[in-house]
C-alpha cells in the first residue's frame, strides 16, 4: 500500500501539468492506465495554439499560456515550445455570416484579427478556387511541440517528487474519514485527495469513485496526413473554414495535416478514423483548393471531451470534497495547460492563483457549477 497527499488518475497533459504544479507542495502520484502517459488525447493533438480556438472564454487561458510556451522557464525547457504558424479563417459566400461573427466576437479582445480580401487569400493560399473572397488572419496563431510540452511536464513532476504508476487501470475507489482507498491494476493506493484528470474517461472515473458524473462526454476528431500536389508551401498558414467544415496545415516535406473538423459522439476508447470522414475532408478540401490528392499516408483519431457547457471543469466537487475535477478540456487542454495547470493547482491547494494564472477568473471553469 503506497501513501500520499494527491493521486492524479490520468498522465496526459491534464494530470502531468497539474502534478508538475503541485508536486512541490505535496506528494503526487500519477496513475496511468496506458503504459505510457499521453497515447491518446495528448498524443493525437493537430498541434497548433490559437488564441481564438475554443470562444471568448477559453480565451483568457490560452492568451495567458502563450508566453510561458513561447519562452518557457530555463528550469523547465531549453527551447520554446511554440513556432509561428498564423491562421487563415476563410469564408465562401455560405460562410460570410460566421466570419462576421467571429470578428464581432472578439473585436475589443486582445486577439489581433485582420480582415482580408480575395487578392490577400490568394497570396496566403495559393490555388485557392473562385467563391473563398473573404477572410479574418489571426497573425499569432503557432504550432505547438505538444510531445516536448508533455515530456517538460512529466520531466518537472519527477524532478519534484512526484511518482508515475503506468498499466495502472482504475478498478475502483472508496473514500471514508482516513482518505481515499484507490484499487489499480498495478495495485492500491491510499490519497487524502482523488483527482480526475481522465480525460474522456472522466465520467467513468467519477462512478468508479461513487462521485456524481458530470456529464462529460468524448467526440472522435479524424486527421489525415496527405502527399498533394502541387507540394503545399512550407509558409502555408493553418486554413480552418470559418463554418467548421474542414482545417489543415503544412506538414514536414510538402504534406499537409487535414481534418473534417469532425465531432462524432464516441465512447471512450481507443479511436481510429474512420474511411468516411477522411474521404469527407478531401472532398471539402478540393472544393476550396485546386490541389491533388496523390495519397493519404495515414490517418487518425483523437477523442475530445466537453461538460455540457463546453467549459473546462476544475475544482472540488460538490457533494465530494475531496475528489478534484481537472476534465473537459475540449480540444484547447494543450494550448491552455500552463495557465490551466497553475489556475487548478490553485484551487487544488486553497491558494491564490499567481503568475500566469494571475487575475484569470476561475468562475466560468469551477465544478461546483454542476449541482
């Protein structure tokens, strides 16, 4: 039987963020079903950082994190994590409505959004087909090292202490006045506070634990890695349609990373793509750009998952306070985990929250909004 203050169930980004924010303040163990941390959310991100991505609300996160991933602490990582991308939200005439609202919904924000006309497309595009005369450009959008994120976290949580139990399976969990009783397949654990941090499983997790569910539930988003021609330009900005009908980007040798911008309800689990919904993303694609698919070389799956507000939800639950919500984040838990990670670390151990997390309101993200 091993002790501690905190057990995290989850090693992905959620889990590994919050325990490397933690792990100074109490001891951490992190329980991981995989056998490696990160194979399913985290490791099947389309990696990119946008400041728009996720509405108004997760803005203030992402706008927080941006400079700690640009710049990180050189006791956390000796290089940035973020490398200039910049975002194309185009508009067919279908689609001039939802541009209109987008720029209305974060004119006044720090967000820098430029309107743009055909000619400026094209230069951004190139083979852009007739009918797309309208877009916003959202300059700081980047990729993001997602794999080198994850592994700064782990590496730090370590560094401070704390411990990785992999092939670790939930199996169940009691909680009476000595703490939490935690049964794995890798054995039990006792921890004053349970955290869930499981991502699509979340909702699994809290019944396991007798806590009230949430309502989280997992959506399946499909990305194929396509051979085109003509090469797509190394400079290609990320492309999304402004009505959430396909985005993609450049990949590494003139390849590009698309997606359907699919959310299709799905059951945790280990997703694949789906033959359909890849054929879907070449048919919008070709629709938008003169280019040819020579091949799909490999496609995927990643499961993202929303409470019912689509909101992150961190925080103590209501009628259990002693087990911790870190879940649905969404597609936006990487681009936000550092300002997340130390928002929740906060609440987590009953302080203010300070440096990047400073003046973010946790309001709009608490788990006691669920009754």
């Amino acid at each position: 039987m091993s002790r501690f203050d905190i057990a995290i169930v989850g090693a992905g980004m959620a889990g590994a963020s919050l325990a490397a924010e933690v792990a100074g303040y109490a001891s951490v163990i992190l329980i991981e079903a995989e056998d490696q941390p990160g194979y399913h959310s985290t490791g099947r991100s389309a990696a990119f950082w946008s400041e728009t991505y996720g509405g108004p609300l997760i803005q203030p996160l992402t706008s927080a994190s941006g400079p700690f991933l640009a710049n990180p602490p050189a006791d956390f990582s000796d290089r940035p994590f973020l490398s200039p991308r910049g975002a194309l939200h185009l508009a067919d005439a279908g689609g001039q409505g939802a541009l209109d609202a987008m720029a209305a919904t974060f004119d006044g924000s720090p967000v820098p959004l430029q309107r743009l006309g055909r000619p400026a497309l094209e230069a951004f595009v190139p083979s852009l087909r007739p009918g797309w005369d309208q877009g916003l450009y959202e300059p700081t959008c980047a990729d993001i090292d997602v794999a080198g994120l994850h592994a700064a976290y782990l590496k730090q949580a370590r560094s401070k202490g704390a411990e990785l139990l992999t092939n670790a399976r939930l199996i169940g969990a009691t909680h009476d006045t000595k703490g939490w009783r935690i049964d794995t397949a890798a054995g039990a654990i006792d921890a004053k506070i349970l955290v869930n941090a499981a991502g699509a499983w979340a909702d699994g997790v809290a019944r396991l634990a007798g806590v009230r569910p949430i309502g989280i539930k997992p959506y399946r988003r499909t990305i194929a890695q396509l051979r085109i021609e003509p090469d797509a330009p190394a400079t290609l900005p990320l492309v999304i349609d402004a009505r959430e009908r396909f985005y993609f980007k450049p990949e590494a040798g003139g390849r590009i990373w698309l997606s359907p911008h699919d959310e299709t309800p799905c059951a945790p689990s280990d997703c694949a793509a789906e033959e359909y919904d890849v054929a879907l993303a070449i048919d919008r694609l070709e629709a938008a750009v003169d280019w040819r698919v020579a091949r799909v070389e490999r496609s995927w799956a990643g499961l993202r998952s929303f409470a019912p507000d689509r909101l992150p939800v961190y925080g103590f639950a209501r009628k259990a306070p002693c087990f911790f919500w870190c879940a649905g984040q969404g597609g936006f838990g990487i681009q936000t985990a550092p300002a997340a990670a130390r928002l929740a670390a906060a609440l987590l151990l009953g302080k203010a929250s300070d440096g990047i997390a400073a003046g973010i309101d946790p309001g709009p993200y608490l788990a006691a909004r669920f009754g």
